[in-house]
C-alpha cells in the first residue's frame, strides 16, 4: 500500500506543480525584437511591440508580460520618444541604441577582466600558482 501512494504521489506531484506554475510568458524585449524584425522605424516597432503585448495580456492575463522595467528597453523607450518628437532621427537612434549596447558589452567584459585578474591574484598569494 506505501509504495502505491508513493507511486501516486510521485506521478501527481509534478503534474499538479507544472499546472500551478501558470500559463505562457512574454518577455517585453523578446516582442521588440519580434517587432523590429518586421519593420525599420523604432516608433513602429514601439507600436508593434505595445500592441503584441496588450494582445498577449488579454490573451493570458496582466501578469504574463515581464521585463517591461528592463534597463535597455527604458532607453530604447526614451529614443522612441525623441523619435517621436522629432529631437532625433530615426537612425540616428538606432544608432545610439547600438552604441548603448556595445558600451554596456565592454562594461561587462572589463568587469569580468579585473575578476579574473584578481582571482588570479588570490590564486597567486594562497596556492602559488598562476604567479
């Protein structure tokens, strides 16, 4: 009898947890890069994008769009804007973007850089090697 509810409860527990997980999620960067697939403007992809995410909102519910307070997705958001009010071009925006993302790419690189320096470091100091 033990081993038939441990048989039950091991075939029950993961179907009954996947379920309560919930349903399907969308990241609101992963619907700006759908969007700007599609078209060239940043004020279009803007819109593309708004509109898969309240489609997907309705679909789904409020709580299945994540990642709309994303740092790099409030800079693109701040470009549309001077897009859209005409204090920047179109390409000169996406070409800030892209320097914004190359800028952040060679933050991350130099920090991993010291790391492993000072890893290297402590390695040196402690064990003697990597001297």
């Amino acid at each position: 009898m033990k081993k038939f509810l441990l048989t039950i409860f091991l075939i029950i527990f993961p179907i009954i947890f996947l379920y309560s997980c919930g349903g399907p999620s969308l990241h609101a960067m992963n619907a700006y890069k759908d969007c700007s697939h599609k078209y060239e403007n940043i004020v279009a992809v803007d819109q593309c994008a708004n509109n898969m995410m309240r489609a997907f909102a309705s679909n789904y519910g409020a709580g299945s769009v994540y990642g709309r307070s994303d740092p790099d997705l409030q800079v693109y958001k701040g470009l549309v804007y001077k897009v859209k009010t005409n204090q920047l071009s179109n390409s000169a925006a996406k070409n800030r973007y892209l320097q914004y993302l190359q800028a952040k790419e060679n933050k991350r690189a130099d920090d991993a850089r010291k790391i492993g320096e000072f890893s290297d470091g402590l390695n040196c100091i402690f064990f003697q090697t990597n001297c």
